[in-house]
C-alpha cells in the first residue's frame, strides 16, 4: 500500500475471504491527498467516513480512538499510547482480536483490514469493544443529533 500512496496511484483492495461469508465488505480505495506523497489523515477519514457510511457511529468510534489516523508519518502502523496493542484507525487491541482477524483474513495494519475487523467487532458486539472511548464518541453523537 505504501507504494501506491508514493507513486500517487489509488488503493483498491479486494479480498475473497472468510470476512465475505459474514457479509463484511472488505473492498476500500484510498485516494491519496494530491498535495503531498503521504496519504494524509483527510483521505484516511474520507475512507473512513465512505467505509462506516452505514455505521456512523464508527465513523466517530474512528474519530475518538485515532483521529483518523492509520499510519505514522514515516509509514508505521499507528498504536495507542496507553496500551501499544491498540493499533491503527479502530485501535484493535490485538492480545485480543490479532488471532480471529488473522483467521478472517485481515490484516489489522493495514486500513482496510482494520476497518473491515472494526465492522466485523460492531456486528458480532456492538459497541462495546470501544466502551472506554465512549465518553468521547457518545459526545460526538449527541452533538451531532443536537444541530
């Protein structure tokens, strides 16, 4: 993926996988942000915001657990700072969820595979893996109901 974000090509990742027996769409392009070679948090959030159309409540779950961040500046996969097993833009804790994406096949650093685990976690529990993160999205939905 990093390739494609230097070179300015769009992302498009397709996969046939154990995910689409679940009926979790695992197909996301990301178009790079044309003022500069790293894919910037503006194209990440669009993605996001395209991908949780139908969930908006991981729309902000994303906002509140990463800031729509994916990837460091020098490429790495973002993690948490209070716990370093949260990684990406859902902040998946993988001592808990690494092995079942793994068997669905995704790839939780990269954002496809951390936006289709994230969608995979809301249908099989709700919200409630991002429960510590509430006081933060619940605020975001009020404010957004609220206008």
């Amino acid at each position: 993926m990093l390739a494609s974000v230097i070179t300015g090509n769009p992302v498009t990742a397709t996969s046939t996988t154990a995910a689409e027996t679940n009926n979790i769409p695992v197909e996301v392009s990301v178009k790079p942000d044309p003022n500069t070679n790293k894919k910037s948090t503006s194209a990440t959030e669009e993605a996001v915001r395209e991908y949780f159309q139908d969930i908006p409540v991981l729309i902000d779950v994303a906002y509140c657990e990463s800031r729509f961040v994916q990837l460091n500046p020098d490429g790495s996969v973002m993690r948490g700072r209070a716990n370093p097993d949260d990684v990406g833009v859902m902040q998946i804790n993988e001592e808990y969820h690494l092995a079942t994406a793994q068997k669905l096949g995704m790839n939780l650093n990269t954002l496809e595979g951390n936006m289709a685990y994230g969608r995979y976690l809301y249908k099989t529990f709700g919200t409630d893996p991002w429960v510590h993160s509430a006081p933060c999205w619940n605020k975001v939905r009020e404010v957004a109901v609220n206008i």
